[in-house]
C-alpha cells in the first residue's frame, strides 16, 4: 500500500496479478499487470523476456489472498530466473480492500455486463452496455436519501464500478460511501476528465 501510495506500483516497483484474467479485469490494483501463473509456467524465459525487467528491479506478484498460492508459485519462478527481489503480497485482492484502497475494472469487465455502474457525473456521457444498470447521481445525491433509496434493494454483493474522471479524490469518496453502505465488490474504471 505505501509503494502505491508513492505512486511506485507499475514505475520502479513492477507488480504482476498473477490471477486468470477474469479476475483480472473485473477488478486489479492500480498499475498492476496481469500475468497469470498458467501462462507463466508455459514458456518462463519467454514470458519473463518479454517485460524486459532489470534483475534487480522490484517485482511483486499477488493473487486471491492468503489461501491462494498462484502468486507465491509466480514469485518463485520469478527468483529461480535470477530476480532475487521477487516478492509476495499474500494478502492479495482481500487485504487491498480491506485497506480501503481502489481496485480498477477494465472496459472489457464493464462490457460483459451483469454489474452495477456508478456514474457521479450526472449529465455527463457515461458508458452504456448491455446488461448493465447505470445510476447517475451526484456525489452529494449518493450519500443522500435519493442515492440510499436506490441502492437499497440491491444486493450488497453485487459488482459495482464507479466511473472515474480522473478525480481520485471523488473516486475515493464515491467508493467510501458504498462501503459505508456495505457494499464490498467495488472498483472504479478510470475515464477521461
């Protein structure tokens, strides 16, 4: 957490989710590449040529949490090619959210559908897909009574994306305040401000 909060992640520490890539784009930590362990395992050299990253650079991979081991398994191919700096977050995508920190949705998630998408931008083009129920309220409006009711019958465990503008500071508030209403599957998409 304190490397992303550097801005470090995906810069002079290169992070990898080492989930498959439906995880992947339903929800990563910012500036993380997804590098599957299934495909890393196939052609190692390959895959690990292919991100041309100094030995000696900081890699850390992650994965579903503490039961998983796909990034711990990533990790170790990683240290046997020579990456001595080649770490584990074992908390993974659980103890991420559990710091209250962001996860990003790619456009490919938001597309396929069957999701919740916050837009806090009321009048503001936003993405539309099939399949996808869009709520357009004002950040005031969402903590409101209007924003409540609407949200209120949904179920606390369904995906919601909030749309990103480039404000993180609107992105951290939109998504605090779905927690403060016991949401938990959240991410955000960044979109242009």
């Amino acid at each position: 957490v304190a490397w992303y909060e550097k801005g470090l992640l995906g810069k002079d520490v290169k992070l990898f989710d080492s989930r498959p890539p439906g995880k992947y784009i339903a929800g990563h930590i910012p500036g993380a590449i997804n590098l599957p362990l299934d495909v890393l395992k196939k052609e190692p050299a390959v895959v690990i040529e292919k991100y041309a990253i100094p030995k000696t650079s900081k890699v850390v991979f992650y994965c579903a949490g503490r039961e998983c081991t796909l990034s711990v398994d990533s990790a170790e191919i990683f240290r046997k090619a020579g990456y001595a700096d080649a770490m584990v977050y074992r908390n993974g995508v659980p103890g991420w959210n559990q710091k209250l920190q962001p996860l990003v949705a790619t456009e490919a998630f938001v597309k396929k559908g069957n999701l919740i998408l916050v837009d806090t931008t009321p009048g503001q083009g936003t993405i539309v897909a099939p399949n996808v129920q869009t709520l357009q309220l004002s950040l005031k409006e969402l903590g409101a009574d209007k924003g409540k009711a609407l949200l209120a019958d949904l179920s606390r465990n369904a995906p919601l994306v909030v749309v990103g503008r480039g404000d993180a500071e609107a992105i951290n508030a939109a998504l605090e305040e779905l927690r403060d209403q016991d949401f938990r599957r959240l991410a955000y998409i960044p979109l242009g401000a």
